[in-house]
C-alpha cells in the first residue's frame, strides 16, 4: 500500500483595481485569500490558496490649474504649446505597473486689451484716457514704461514743445497681461495752452445740483476729478446736456467734451 501525501501549495498573485484574475482556476477581482481543492496527477486532493493583492489603479486624478492667455504649458507632465481651456488626459502607470488616467482641467485667464486711447494737448498738459476694467494699466510713452496705475486717465504734465509723444497702454490682472493698444501720439508744434476748443456753453459754475452742457459737435461728455480719476461719462446725443453731480463731493472737476473719441474743449468747473 502506497500512501500519498496530502498536497498544498500558495498563490501570490496581485492585480490591478478593474482587472479580475483568472489564472489556476480561479476567477476572482476583490483582494483576499481564496482556496479550491483539486485532484493531482495521484488522485489526492491538492489545496492551492491564492492571496490576492489589488493594486491602485484604472481610476483618474483630476487636476486644476491656469495660466495666461497665449503662454505655453508645462507642467504635471503635460507639454501644450497652444494650450485651450479645455480638458487634456494622459495615461501613467504606478509603481504597481497599474495604469491610471490623468486629467488636467485647465483654465485660460484673458485679459482684454484696454480700448479707445485718446491723447490730446491742454492747458500745458498731455491727456490720456482709455476703456478697460482690469485691475492695474501700464502706460507707456515712447516706448517706455511712464506709470502703473488703477485709473484709466492720466495727465501727463513732463512735456517740451516740438516733442512727438506716443502713447500705449496695456492691462494687467494677476500674473497676466494683454496686448498693447495701438499708440495714440500728439506732436506738439507750439505752446501747449494752444487747446483745440468749440463754441459751447457750460453752466451753472460753481454748480450745487446739475451742470448745463450747450453746443454743436460734441457727442461725449467726461468729468474728472482733481487725481484724473473719471466720475462720470454721458452720452450727449443732442445740442444741450444736463449732467446731474449732487452726488460728488464739492471741489474742483476737469470737464472733457469729444465727438468722435477727439477731445475738442475741456472746462474746469466747480461743485459747492
């Protein structure tokens, strides 16, 4: 009589998270120890236990981040020479061998370019103004930076006669800028209080409540105050226009007139 010894043996074995292993018999995807007897070459029932390890992966990490309009990307193992705001994916495998999935959830931050640049000579100054709503403007003039400012006016009073001045101006909000404007320049040929002006009528002045606007040729009215900030801007689309400054408080203002973005006569006016 020949006796047998009862046979057993272990299995270790991992799979990656969505995968199932399907090897020695058995059909398994959840991460524990399995067993199944069968019958060896002998007829005696053979144990094979299996530990099952499942690895991390199939899954997907998701990752946000931005930059500024027009610049490359790279980073997080993403290289985007044109990047869009968009979602990009890329595959990685793990230390496991695993493979997971990558997402990059990118945001562009565009920053408009500041619009209407209007430059124009007065009272022995150079006024500039322009349209935006970003955070912060750079000012340049020939090409050079002259000023970082919140505003959207500046007056530029370091000018010489029989100068040429160009001016553009650029936004900036965060890390990010735009473009700049096309340059507005003025040349200055003689004395700078040689100010372009039209027959008009501005009163009461000194005013309490509202100020009377009254002439031909002008279809924009904008009121600065004494540090070039602008406090108001109106439409004029006929030949008299209130402008209503009970709210301001009392001081001195720069009255601009323009038709066509051209500033065509400023008033000094006071409210009490």
């Amino acid at each position: 009589l020949t006796v047998y010894p009862q046979a057993a043996s272990t299995i270790n074995a991992a799979i990656c998270s969505g995968q199932t292993y399907t090897q020695n018999g058995f059909n398994v995807s959840a991460a524990g120890t399995y067993t199944r007897v069968v019958q060896n070459a002998n007829g005696c029932d053979s144990t094979i236990t299996l530990v099952l390890s499942v690895l991390n992966g199939g899954d997907t990490t998701h990752i946000y981040d931005n930059i500024c309009q027009g610049t490359e990307y790279h980073n997080n193992g993403f290289n985007l020479t044109n990047p869009a705001q968009q979602t990009y994916y890329r595959e990685e495998t793990n230390s496991g061998g695993c493979q997971y999935t990558i997402a990059l959830h990118l945001t562009i931050n565009n920053v408009t370019t500041p619009s209407n640049l209007v430059t124009a000579i007065n009272n022995n100054k150079i006024d500039v103004s322009w349209n935006g709503n970003a955070e912060v403007y750079e000012l340049w003039r020939n090409d050079e930076l002259l000023t970082t400012m919140n505003n959207t006016s500046f007056i530029d009073d370091q000018v010489s006669v029989g100068q040429q001045y160009c001016y553009k101006v650029k936004a900036r909000t965060g890390e990010c800028e735009s473009d700049f404007t096309a340059p507005s320049c003025v040349t200055i040929t003689n004395a700078l209080d040689d100010v372009q002006v039209t027959d008009f009528k501005v009163y009461p002045n000194p005013a309490q409540n509202i100020v009377y606007v009254e002439g031909n040729g002008f279809d924009l009215i904008v009121l600065y105050d004494l540090t070039g900030r602008e406090v108001i801007r109106l439409n004029a689309n006929s030949n008299k226009t209130d402008i209503n400054i009970a709210h301001l408080p009392n001081g001195a203002y720069t009255l601009r007139i323009m038709s066509a973005d051209k500033i065509i006569a400023t008033k000094k006016i006071i409210k009490k």
